[in-house]
C-alpha cells in the first residue's frame, strides 16, 4: 500500500514529536503552549481520559497514542482553523466530547 511520505515521517518528523518532549521539560513553555501544568496535563490524562482515548493498532495504521492526541486537543482550542485536515478535526471534536461527559 502505498503512502504518502508526509504521512510515514510523522511518527519521526511530525511536531508533536519534535517538540512534545522539549517543552515537557520547560514548565513555562510547556504552560505557555498547553495553558495548563504538566502535572495538570498528566492528571487529565491519567485520571480522566487515557483509558477513553487509547485506540489499537491495525495492519492499515498505527493508532495515535491518548498523549498526542490530548496535545493536539489542547493546542488547537483556541485556533479555529486548525481544521483543514478532517483527522484532527475528528480527533479534536471526539477529544473535547470526551472532556465534557
């Protein structure tokens, strides 16, 4: 099957990846960034929402992982035109619906 290389890359190239880390290891970027702690973020994740968001690999694709996708939620909120791509926009709605139960 053939994928785009945009695509591949994004488990090695992809933001989150390059800049997750850095900034969880610079608790003022990273609240400048999420607008929330890292232990606010680790909280919310590993109290409320990472059983919710964990999603199993298929042979078509790997799943994105409960962190990154709580990320992207949390980058994205206050950017209204995040949505060019129906995947993060999913992820987003699913995300922010997950939050409000």
């Amino acid at each position: 099957m053939w994928v785009h290389p945009l695509v591949s890359s994004r488990p090695s190239q992809g933001a989150f990846t390059l800049i997750f880390e850095e900034l969880r290891s610079d608790p003022e970027k990273f609240f400048n960034f999420f607008r929330m702690s890292v232990s606010a973020f680790n909280e919310l994740l590993s109290t409320y929402l990472g059983e919710k968001l964990l999603k199993i690999d298929t042979n078509m694709r790997k799943a994105i992982s409960p962190v990154e996708k709580l990320a992207v939620t949390l980058s994205s909120t206050e950017e209204s035109c995040i949505c060019d791509s129906s995947a993060v926009c999913g992820c987003i709605s699913k995300e922010l619906v997950v939050c409000l139960d």
